[in-house]
C-alpha cells in the first residue's frame, strides 16, 4: 500500500498481553514501510513489550511514559513522539478492519479536513461481533453543542492532522478522556468528517481501559465546564 502521507499510529499500552499481538498484526499490513507505531508503555509488568519486540519490525517504535499515570497522560506521550503528518490513535485490545487505513486517508484528500472519525462494531472477548455499533446515528461534523450535550468521539477510531498537536496540548487536567478534548478542538479550529462505516471491531471486556462507565450527572457538567471554559481561554490567547 502506498501512501501520499505518512502515518504515526499512536497506541498507548498498559498490560496489553491478551490482545496487543492480534492488534498490532490488524495494522502493521496497512502500513508503508516509512509509517510508524509509536508505542507509549504506562510501565506494564507482563509480556506486552516482549511481544512488541518479538516482531522484530523497525516500524514499532516503543516509549516509556514518564509523563504521568493514566491514559491521557499515556497517550499524551505516544502522540508527542509521533513523527509523520498524520496520527491514528489506537487502543490496545481492538482489531482493525484490513481497510481501515485507506477509507480514512481518503478523506484526508478534502485538504479542509482536520480530523476524520469512524464508526465501530462492538465485539467480544473473542472478537465475535456483538453485532452493535458505537455510534447509532450518523455523528454531526458542525455541532459543537451537540458535543458538549453528549461527547461524540471515540478516541480509538479519529486520525488527525499532526499540526493540530500545539493547539491539542497540553490536555486539560480532571476530564475523562482525550478524545473529548481532541473533538472539541478539531470541532471548533477544523473541520470533521464522520464515516459511518465499522472500521475497526471495538472489543469489550472486564479489564479494559476503554469501556465507558456511566458517571454523575455533576461529574459530567463539570466535564463540559472545563472543556468549554479551556477552549475559551485558548481562542482569547490566541
């Protein structure tokens, strides 16, 4: 496969073992042979590095995250370290579809688009599709308020433009997850575009880091708050 624009798939690892070796095998077909795998490790105490290593591929590039626990601050340092013009994020335990990379570059042909986003197919433990998808209406590509009122990214299925990255960070302290504020941000300085298409199979299991638990509805107002009043304070800055 030969790509105009070279690829940085960011994943952020944390006692992958189980599933990492059939994730990494769903991806590395799709790339060139100049894209990369930026491998932030949140300091596992299992076989995920020995797996990452036994592929013996000078794409997978490995990075241990001292920027702090958790993973925000995990893929912080995967996205930092990435080196091309476009960044996939990536989850550990999920599987990609074989034609996810070259759906999703083509949308990057819009020169407009900053980020694009895709659906997903829940599956299980054993990547049986639970025949459900994450997004169960088309996302709206415009509306910021919409995504205040429920946040409509999955961080595993968006790539963005890597020029984004000064505006993305630093990523503001106490919300959830990245991908809240990575759509903001492409939501008000860019422009999305939505596939309504299950490009990658979302797996669901007890010990993942991914599953969305549902939380206080003052725990989630305070979510919205600070990301709208960070998002404020950046546009004044600049």
């Amino acid at each position: 496969m030969i790509h105009k624009n070279s690829i940085s798939v960011c994943l952020a690892s944390y006692n992958g073992e189980k599933f990492i070796k059939e994730q990494i095998e769903s991806i590395l077909p799709q790339l060139d042979k100049d894209d990369e795998i930026v491998v932030s490790d949140d300091h596992s105490t299992d076989m995920t590095i020995s797996i990452l290593k036994s592929f013996n591929d000078s794409r997978i590039k490995i990075f241990v995250n001292n920027l702090g626990k958790g993973v925000i601050k995990n893929f912080e340092n995967a996205i930092l370290n990435a080196s091309h013009d476009l960044v996939f994020l990536c989850d550990q335990d999920d599987i990609w579809r074989q034609d996810k990379v070259f759906i999703m570059l083509k949308q990057f042909e819009d020169k407009d688009v900053t980020l694009v986003l895709s659906n997903a197919l829940y599956c299980d433990e054993n990547g049986k599709s639970l025949n459900s998808q994450f997004f169960d209406k088309p996302v709206p590509e415009k509306s910021q308020i919409k995504h205040f009122i429920k946040p409509l990214f999955l961080g595993c299925a968006i790539a963005f433009k890597k020029n984004s990255v000064p505006k993305v960070f630093p990523i503001p302290e106490n919300i959830p997850m990245h991908d809240w504020w990575i759509g903001a941000l492409h939501m008000y300085y860019g422009k999305v575009k939505f596939i309504n298409e299950d490009l990658i199979y979302y797996r669901r299991h007890d010990s993942n880091v991914t599953s969305r638990k549902k939380s206080k509805l003052s725990r989630i107002i305070r979510w919205r708050i600070i990301i709208f009043v960070e998002l404020l304070r950046r546009t004044l800055k600049n």
